[in-house]
C-alpha cells in the first residue's frame, strides 16, 4: 500500500541497531582504558590499548553512519559499568566481545546498503578477535 513503508522500517530498525552499537562501543572504549591501566603486565596493557583502538574506529564508523542517516550526532551514554578488578573485567569483556559479534553480523545480514553491511562485518571479525585475546588472558590470570 505504502512503497516506502519496508524502507522506512528498514531504516529506523538500523538507526536503533546503530544506537545500541554506538552506546556498546562508547562503553568498550571507557571500560577498556579502564582494563589498560589494571593489566599485570606491559604485553597485556599494550593488547588491550590495541584493542581499544578498534573500539574506538567502530565507534566513529558507526558515529558517521548514524549522523549520515539522521543529520544529528548520537547521543553517547553508558549502559553498563566497567568492572572494579582486572579478572572480573577481562571475563565481562570475554562475555560482551561474543555477544557483540553476533549482533554485529545479524546487523550486516539485515543491512541493504553494502557499504553499511561491510563496515558491521568488519567490525564482527574484530570482535570476535577482541574475545580470542580476552579468553586468552582469563586462562593465564585464573
């Protein structure tokens, strides 16, 4: 009836997803820098500020995203809060890295725009190698 309904649709469905993705990041880089600072040692330190990095590009990937659809800057908020001890944060960011990946990839699945699509995909493979290190550096500290 309405042509421009399912795009319509489509595209609030990313908007919220982008929201929920630029909130995600904008935690991962506060609690991280956090991380960073408490890491036993120089090698864990530099791998978790490697990895901060990557949050922090998927955080302006997505920031540009959102403002290209919407004309304004997301608001950034915390959701969740970063963990007081070293083995407590490096298991919730085991936990939040995997969960992340597979909304990262339902998101690329559900994206129309290859370009949109490709930056989510990215942005899942380096997730999922944030947890690779993450699992690695809760076994060595158990």
């Amino acid at each position: 009836m309405y042509p421009y309904y399912d795009h319509y649709r489509q595209n609030q469905k990313l908007v919220s997803d982008l929201l929920k993705a630029i909130n995600g990041e904008y935690n991962a880089t506060q609690c991280y820098a956090k991380l960073a600072e408490m890491a036993p040692n120089e090698e864990q330190r530099d791998q978790i500020n490697e990895i901060l990095n990557d949050e922090k590009k998927h955080l302006r990937q997505f920031t540009q995203i959102y403002t290209t659809l919407t004309g304004k800057r997301p608001p950034l908020q915390m959701t969740e809060e970063c963990s007081d001890t070293y083995l407590e944060g490096i298991e919730a960011s085991f936990k939040d890295e995997q969960k992340t990946t597979d909304f990262y990839h339902e998101v690329a699945d559900e994206a129309a725009d290859p370009i949109v699509k490709e930056v989510f995909r990215r942005a899942a493979y380096d997730e999922q190698n944030h947890a690779v290190w993450f699992l690695y550096y809760l076994e060595i500290e158990k």
